[in-house]
C-alpha cells in the first residue's frame, strides 16, 4: 500500500452518461442530456469542469460521456473539447465500465480524482479540501463523505441517501480518489451499482452475514466498515468528512435543481452584499 503522492497531481475523471432520453431533468429544462442542464443558467458540466480547471491540484481532465451527439447542443462544452482542454471519451454500460475506460488512458502511477457531471455545487474550497485530505490519508483510496446530521442542520428537510451507522449517518458525495492499487475497487463498484439505495444487501453481499448483522444491529461504524472493504479487496480505503454540507448535494431530480438553484441565488446574494458593505 503506498500512500497518493503529493509532487503527483490528480487526474480528474468526470462521469457524465446519459441515463435515458426520459429524464425528469432532460424533460424539464428541455435539454438532450442530464449533464448539460442548466443550473442558474450554467450547464451543470462547466460548473465543474471550471472548478477542476481552477485548481493546482489536478493537471488534466477526463470525461466520459455525454453521449457525442449531444455535444453540439452545448457549444462551450464542444469547445473545451475540440480545443484538447477536455478528453473525451465515450460513456460505457454502467458508471463502473466508464470508469475503467478511463484508467486505461492513464499511466499506471497516476493518481486519480473520480467526480460526476451532476456536482453542480462543488466548489474550489471543497474540492482543495479533499484532494488535500486524500494526499494526507495514508490509503490507496478516499472516499468523499458529508455527515447526515449536518446536512439537516444547513439543509432542513431535505432528503439524501443516507448510510446510516453507529457513529451517525453518512452521505455520499461523489467524490472519490484513487492510486494506481486503489484502481482495483472499480471490482467492487461493479457490484455495488445495483445495490446502492440498499445497504444492507451490498453489506451482505460483498462482507458476508457478519457485517450485516452488525449494520441492521446499529452496531457497525464507519471505521468498521471500511477496514472490512479494506480488507476484502485488498485496497487501503479511508473516508475524508466534508465540513461543507453542500458537498453531499447532487443534482438528480427536478426537485434537486431547483434546490441548487436557490442555494446558488442565496450564495451570490450573499457575496454581493458583502463586497457592497466593504
């Protein structure tokens, strides 16, 4: 196990597939594609692909999907990609597959940040603060999570898949990093797909009875947890807590986009009645 160097910058891996021509999303804002959707007025792709470009931290971008005929409808995404700012890369079968066609590009010692179209409120401070976490976890892997209790606390009401342990609940934030051994875990990710708004099944599955138990018992923790995927697979995992609640905010819903909308109207009202009072 060797931990992600840091004179070794991030390669960003984007998934950005088109679930189906009859998304909620797609039908509202009258897009061909999810991930082109606009989030006060922005494609939620540009929106983290400006993030990935800003940073010192990541050296190159990978994107895997959308679909190539649904590129023209977004011309600024078009662009990035003609111009070689943005690889592209045609999105597989499953999230997991679309990640593998995107290690094969890299060299074996590259170290890789995987994120999806769909983050449309990732932002700088967020993402600084994770790769900085994952270069000082001494793991093969890192996995972006936000606490359940804390995005009710910002967030009141709303609603988020949520792992729910003995130290609390979790959220996903669909960030992840990976080096060159903790490639491996897209084995795993194969078996997790379909069974991810049940934890108890993948728990069982991939950990065996024992875990199982322990998660429907309330007596399994995150720690836990991930030792045991540790050592199933054989890959050094370890969380990083975002302090950002909105971290743990996707766009995957109608209802999802109008919630970032307003968070984004609420957070440039804010800004600019600070830079008014100074």
């Amino acid at each position: 196990m060797t931990q992600i160097k840091r004179n070794k910058r991030f390669t960003a891996l984007v998934l950005a597939a088109d679930r189906t021509a009859n998304d909620p999303i797609t039908l509202y804002t009258g897009v061909p594609c999810k991930a082109i959707a606009p989030v006060c007025g922005t494609p939620m792709i540009i929106r983290v692909l400006d993030v990935l470009a800003a940073s010192d931290l990541v050296s190159s971008t990978i994107l895997c999907g959308p679909p190539e005929s649904f590129l023209p409808a977004c011309p600024e995404l078009k662009h990035r990609i003609e111009s070689g700012q943005v690889t592209w890369l045609p999105n597989l079968n499953s999230p997991a597959r679309s990640a593998e066609s995107g290690f094969k590009l890299l060299d074996k010692d590259t170290p890789v940040l995987l994120t999806t179209a769909d983050h449309a409120l990732l932002t700088p401070t967020t993402l600084e603060y994770f790769l900085n976490q994952s270069y000082a976890a001494n793991a093969d892997a890192t996995v972006g999570l936000v606490k359940h209790e804390d995005m009710m606390t910002a967030f009141p009401g709303t609603k988020r898949t949520v792992t729910r342990l003995r130290d609390g609940g979790f959220c996903g934030c669909n960030l992840f990093t990976f080096n060159p051994r903790g490639r491996e875990l897209v084995t795993f990710w194969r078996q997790a797909e379909d069974m991810r708004k049940r934890p108890w099944r993948l728990i069982l599955q991939i950990l065996g009875l024992r875990m199982v138990l322990a998660y429907l018992l309330g007596s399994l923790t995150l720690k836990q947890a991930l030792k045991a995927v540790s050592e199933k697979s054989r890959v050094n995992i370890q969380a990083v807590i975002l302090p950002d609640p909105q971290a743990g905010i996707d766009v995957d819903s109608v209802k999802d986009l109008q919630f970032a909308e307003m968070i984004l109207t609420k957070t440039a009202a804010s800004s600019h009645n600070q830079n008014k009072s100074t």
